[in-house]
C-alpha cells in the first residue's frame, strides 16, 4: 500500500509499505478520510515542534476514518463493512497513570505519528491500517467518513471542556480559532455555555467560529480594544479557552475574566511569561489539556446522534498524492479551516 512519509521539512513523499498482519484482538482498515492536524503542519512545514525532531522517515497523520475489511477471529462487536473511526491513542494500559484513569498521560504512549519517542510512532495517512479492535468506533450511517475523521480533534475539545468543569449557564471566550478552538465552541455550546465570545486574527476562522454557534466573534488585530467592554467591574467571562498558544492573546484576554474565572491553555506555542500579579489578585484558576482518552467514543456517538455538527468546519478534501497542495491550504487560515485528504 501507499502511505505519506515524512523525512524532513517539506520532504513528504508517497512511499509504498508494507501492511502488518492482522494479530489477535486487531482489525485491518481500509482508510478513507484523514485529517491535517496542526503538529502534522510543524512537522511539515519546520521537521518538528520544540525540542521535538524528525529523525528518521515517519508515516503522519492520526485523524482517520475507514472501512473495516479484517477482523481477527476472537474480534466481537465488529465486523467486515462497518465503516470506524479509529483512535490514535494507544496507552499501556499498565503504567501508573493508566491505573489511575490517566491514559492520557500514559508513560509508554504510542501515538499515531509522533516523533516524541525513537522509534517514531508511525501514522495513518496509509492506504490501511491495522490497529487494535478498541481503537474502532463504529460511525453511523448518515455520518460521513470526513466527519469520522473529525472525532479525534473533537475529543481534544470535549477533553478541554471537561477539565474547564461545569459550563451550564457560563459566559466563555475561546481565544484562536482554528479547527481546535472551533470545536471547543461546538463542545462549550453542546456543554450548555450561555453565551459564548470568539477572538483571532483571520476574519476567515471567525466566520466559521460564529457558523459553529460564537455568539460574537471580534478580530483582535483589527479591533485591539474589542474584549474591552468585557472588562468592566473586574471581567464578564467565567471560563477562558486559550487556543491560539499565543502569549499576546492570553495576557490580552485576563482583563475580560472575571475573579476565581478559570483559564484552560489548550494551544501550544512554547513557553509564555505570565502576569501572576494579576493571576494572584484576581484568583484565576490555571489548567492545561492535553489529548483525551474516553473522549473519543463521546466524539463519536455525539456525531452518530448528530447531537453536533462538524461539517462547517471541513474546507476541503484533496486526493492524498497531492499532499504539497493539500498541506500548503491547510496552513492558510485565509481560506482554510479542516482539510482532509482523500484515500480512496
């Protein structure tokens, strides 16, 4: 089969490999949809994030959905034909954080497509893939293999909306909004946020901010005083969703939160120096989130029961072979929010 292997910055080649055998409690899936994620761009566009560094050839990506087309003998609950979107988070399930309910934080994680560990973790923009049957999470009929591509970033939201603690009745700002913080809106509103306030810099993410339930969205770079009105007696917003991992935009937005508001930093954009004079003074509570676990299957059956809607957010499908194209419009917030690529 064909799959895309990264080797260095801009070196994204079609290579062709081979396909594991289908071990006991696995099933092979013949993948339709990936998504472009943000760390797939870094590791595209810079070889890396961080101290995070390509060092031998790894297949992307870990937003999948597909069809099944194997399934081992002592599989139950899944069966050839059913269409999946597939986990990309593989915990131990035996280290102390696993036993904890942690997995997320699991201390030999094997995550689709990262290089955080060597061997690299290899991805799943392949033709198919073979993968344990507990990371298969069946999609609904009238749910599309795009939107099963979806579930994985979604659960990245609804892991940051459930850390944020209860949202029923809670005024939110989400600061960045590209697809993550995009979804965040979804889950906030979903959640039972009441009034929800979106800021970036692209006029093009905040139209679909606002297509995905933002209440208002304002372009800081255009409006830099538009979070003023929200800083009277202390701050309006009871929850901040920092999504952009931009220290302008976190700092910029405290006035606008009110005392003991909670802050979720969601957006990784290296280290930030914070005002903790006014973190102290006005009691904000500090959180970060990171991945998700049991999330994915929420993803998923909120998709199946079109509890919510993704497809505002999908800008483009383009055949995988295509990849500089599909990458470069990935990476223009100007015209692009989701792009998948097509493996069919």
């Amino acid at each position: 089969m064909e799959a895309l292997v990264i080797h260095a910055a801009k070196d994204l080649r079609v290579e062709t490999i081979v396909t594991e055998p289908v071990a006991p409690g696995q099933i092979r899936v013949r993948v339709r949809k990936g998504g472009i994620c943000g760390s797939d761009l870094h590791y595209y566009n810079h070889g890396g994030f961080g101290t995070i560094r390509v060092k031998e050839p790894m297949v992307l990506g870990h937003e999948i959905a597909g069809l099944v087309e194997q399934v081992a003998d002592d599989v139950t609950g899944i069966a050839v034909g059913d269409r999946v979107a597939v986990s990309p988070s593989r915990p131990c399930g035996r280290c102390t954080y696993c036993q904890q309910g942690l997995q997320n934080h699991c201390l030999d994680m094997r995550y689709y497509g990262s290089a955080m560990r060597t061997p690299h973790v290899q991805g799943a923009f392949r033709q198919e893939i073979v993968c344990d049957a507990s990371q298969a999470h069946k999609l609904a009929d009238g749910i599309g293999d795009g939107e099963g591509a979806m579930a994985e970033p979604l659960s990245v939201a609804l892991h940051a909306v459930r850390r944020a603690g209860p949202l029923l009745g809670k005024r939110v700002l989400v600061t960045g909004c590209g697809p993550i913080g995009a979804l965040i809106i979804v889950a906030a509103r979903r959640a039972g946020a009441t009034h929800i306030v979106a800021t970036d810099v692209s006029d093009f993410t905040l139209r679909s901010a606002t297509r995905v339930g933002a209440d208002e969205a304002i372009n800081v770079a255009e409006q830099p005083e538009g979070l003023a009105p929200y800083s009277a007696d202390k701050g309006s917003f009871d929850v901040l969703f920092e999504a952009s991992g931009n220290e302008r935009a976190l700092r910029g937005a405290l006035d606008a939160l009110r005392p003991r508001g909670v802050i979720l930093q969601v957006g990784l954009g290296g280290d930030m120096t914070l005002p903790l004079n006014t973190i102290v003074a006005k009691e904000f509570d500090l959180r970060g989130a990171f991945r998700f676990h049991e999330e994915f299957a929420i993803a998923v059956e909120l998709l199946n029961k079109g509890l919510v809607d993704v497809k505002p957010l999908i800008s483009a499908t383009v055949p995988f072979r295509d990849s500089g194209r599909a990458f470069a419009l990935a990476a223009d917030r100007s015209q692009a929010m989701k792009v998948l690529l097509d493996f069919e």
